[in-house]
C-alpha cells in the first residue's frame, strides 16, 4: 500500500497523484474568508489578490497544473471564479 492509499486517496484518484488537493483546500479556505464581503466582486477580487501576493509561483504553477489536468469542479464557486481570473 502506498502512502496516498493509506491516507484514504487510493492510487487512481486523480486529485492525489499530482498533490494538489492541500491547495485546492486553501483556496476554498480563502474563499469562506472572503465570502463574507457583501459584494461578490469585492470578495473574487480579495481571493485573487490574496493568491497572488502570498502564494508562491510554485504553488499557483502546481495549482493551474492541477486544474488543467483534473479540471475545477473542486473548487467552490468564488475560488473557482479568481483562479479562472488569475489563469487568463
């Protein structure tokens, strides 16, 4: 049994071969955070400038990578909205 398989991923799930999936949990974390603004542009805008500023190329790399290969259906809907932002 591999480290993933034991850690209840399981060799074939998509999210666990590219170790992504902690990064696609602090997105969403971001996004519960900045959900709260009472405008939704206000709170995609607070996502994208928080990932860019505190994030590292490597993690937003590792991430776009992830989306690319598995694509965003994990991501919750404002995480979803800024990462689409910040990849264009």
């Amino acid at each position: 049994m591999t480290l993933a398989e034991s850690a209840g991923g399981g060799a074939a799930s998509p999210h666990r071969q590219d170790g992504a999936e902690h990064l696609v949990k602090m997105a969403n974390d971001i996004g519960h955070f900045f959900g709260a603004e009472p405008q939704r542009a206000e709170a995609v805008a607070g996502i994208v400038n928080h990932i860019s500023k505190f994030w590292t190329k490597r993690m937003r790399d590792k991430l776009r990578a992830h989306i690319k290969n598995v694509g965003d259906a994990e991501l919750e809907e404002l995480p979803r909205e800024a990462l689409r932002q910040l990849m264009s």
